[in-house]
C-alpha cells in the first residue's frame, strides 16, 4: 500500500505546481489567446507589455476592461482588436488579471 502513495502524492504535487488561475482559465477560453500570449508578441501586444504600458494609470482596469470587451483600434498598431463576446465581469476580471503579470 505504501508503494501506491509516494506516486500519488508525486502527482498531485505536480499538478497543483502547474494548476492555471481561475483568470488564466478564463483567458484561455476565450477569443483572446488567438491573438495574445502572456509573454510574447503574436498578432497583438503581449499581457505583459500591456499591464507594463498601463501599470501607472488610475483607471487602467475600467479602460482595459472597455477596450476587451468593445473592441479598440489604433492603440498598439494598425491592426484592430475587434470586439470580444465577454460580459461586463469578464473583461473586468481579464483586465484586473492583465494588470498583476510582470
């Protein structure tokens, strides 16, 4: 019986090192991981130069929130970001979550 542990404590280690945050889980279900990654430029800006971009700024949530779930153009290039189907908490809770990476 003893044997059958040590491999299942193993396993659950690893999968709560690599568990995604319920925002991250959010993120990855939506349209945004099409054009965005955490870390890197793909079609838009990565998460990370954008809460880099608006760190300082009182109201980045609201306005983050705003362009995710509107829509925006002109910001980060030529090409626009379109519209995204998010309710209001949605892209509140994205924004908020864009704004902690580093």
């Amino acid at each position: 019986m003893k044997f059958y542990l040590l491999p299942l404590v193993a396993a659950a280690a690893l999968t709560a090192a690599h568990s995604v945050s319920a925002d991250e889980a959010l993120f990855k279900s939506k349209p945004c991981i099409a054009c965005h990654s955490v870390d890197a430029k793909l079609v838009g800006p990565a998460l990370k130069e954008v809460a880099a971009k608006y760190a300082d700024q009182a109201d980045a949530a609201e306005y983050l929130a705003g362009h995710i779930k509107n829509g925006s153009s002109g910001v980060w290039g030529p090409i626009p970001m379109p519209p995204n189907a998010v309710t209001d908490e949605e892209a509140t809770q994205l924004a908020e979550w864009i704004l902690t990476l580093k």
